[in-house]
C-alpha cells in the first residue's frame, strides 16, 4: 500500500523552475505506484489540453471511485477548462456534480480493489483526487484556492447527506420512523445506496507547486488537519511540471 508523506519541506528559491525534490519516505510498492502512475497519466493527458498562458499552470485532475470494478473515473478536468479562470481539481468537481459524467470504458484502468479501511468504516465511499500538480493553497486572483475547494466540496457533502438522513423521520408515525431508520439502516449498509456521503479521502499529487506564484504552498498541511491524505507519487515529477509550465 501507499504510505503517507510527511509535510513537504519547503523551498527557499524562487526560480519558475525550482521544485523541491519529494522526501525519501513517500516512495510507493511497485503495484500501487504502477497503477498510480496510469491515473496521473490519465490527468496528465488533461493538463495537455490546457491553453498554455504565463500567468498560471496548466494542471490536469481526475475524480476517481475506486469502490467499484473495475473503478470509475468520475470525472476529469484541466486548467481552464471551464469559464472562469478555473483550475483542474475545481473543473473536475463541479464537472461531477454538473454532468456526472462518465468517461468511455476504455477509460477506466485496471486496479485492484483491496483497499485498506482506515477504521472509519466508510471505506466504500471513498473517492480519490488525482492531480499533475498539488492543490493550490492561495491565488493571487482571489478565488476560492483548490484545497479549500476540495474541502468546502467535502462540507457540503456531508451536509446533504445529513438533511437527507434527518429528512427521513420528519412528518412520519412512530410506526413509520422506525420502518424509516431500518430503511435507513439498510441503506447504509448497502454498498450501492446513493445516500452515501461521497468522500475524497486522498489525494494523489504527481509535482509539488513551484514557488512562482505562490511562496509557500499549505495544501498538505490543510488536507491533513482534514483528515484527508495528501500522496506525493515519484515518477513523473518532470513530465508534470513540463506541461504545467507550458507558455512561461
Ligand atoms: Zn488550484
């Protein structure tokens, strides 16, 4: 299985093309880290499809359930993509939430489905982000930043589902309310209900942020307070940051 990084330690330079290298804890097994690869290169072929501007990167993202078999690729986004000024984890989500739109079969890639529950026990529900380049924790445009984004996505979440369980009980007899709750109960345990809270419990980064724009990316350390895993995967950090740097 993936383990874990400690937070990234932070670059001191400021050059366009400074990264800093990954620690040396967050190496991954040879299966994980094969099929990880093939996700990122999924999101990769997104960032090629940014238009290249000097201002921003060109990031690509991918929402994936892994719950299923083979998973499903929820949705993809890439910079831009969308009206806006939009970044590629933002285009991904909203893209799920408009369309819930689902790639062709071809698409989807092969990956083993033994996951680890973490003890939560909701371990069903658990999405992954994908992304070429790591969350941004702070634009200079003012928008709402991509950890922040991920995490407001979370919320709200959470918050429907909660309405939807609560809204089950109300305006019914005793005699119904527990027929609901059973319901309810059942549902829950049902690895196909769609009352579920739809939860991205990792995300998988192919390149730290350069500090071009930004001095000091905060996403790792945002994600964790979260209780969700940030996962830097070697491998393609030079790839990742040749097309995120495109038109610099
Ligand atoms: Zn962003």
């Amino acid at each position: 299985m993936s383990s874990e990084q400690p937070p990234p330690p932070t670059s001191t330079a400021a050059t366009s093309t400074t990264i800093t290298p990954p620690p040396p804890s967050s190496t991954l097994n040879t299966p994980s880290h094969n099929l990880h690869i093939s996700y990122l290169q999924l999101a990769l072929t997104e960032a090629k499809k940014c238009i290249p501007t000097p201002t921003a990167f060109c990031v690509g993202a991918a929402l994936v359930d892994p719950s299923t078999t083979p998973p499903t690729v929820l949705s993809t986004g890439y910079s831009r993509e969308l009206p806006g000024n939009t970044h590629a984890e933002q285009c991904a989500l909203d893209k799920y939430d408009q369309e819930r739109l689902l790639l062709p079969s071809s698409t989807v890639l092969s990956y083993n489905t033994t996951t680890t529950d973490d003890g939560d026990g909701n371990e069903d529900d658990d999405l992954i982000l994908y992304t070429t380049m790591e969350p941004c924790s702070e634009r200079l445009s003012g928008n709402l930043p991509c950890v922040d984004r991920i995490l407001q996505w979370q919320e709200v979440r959470q918050q429907q589902h909660q309405e939807q369980q609560a809204g089950r009980g109300e305006g019914k007899g005793e005699e119904e309310k527990g027929q609901a709750r059973r319901q309810q109960q059942e549902e829950i345990n049902s690895p196909s209900t769609l009352t579920k809270t739809r939860r991205i419990k990792t995300v998988y980064v192919g390149v730290r942020e350069p500090e071009t724009f930004i001095k000091k990316n905060v996403a790792w350390e945002k994600l964790k307070a979260a209780n969700v895993k940030y996962i830097h995967v070697p491998g393609l950090e030079k790839e990742c940051l040749e097309v995120a740097e495109r038109g610099h």
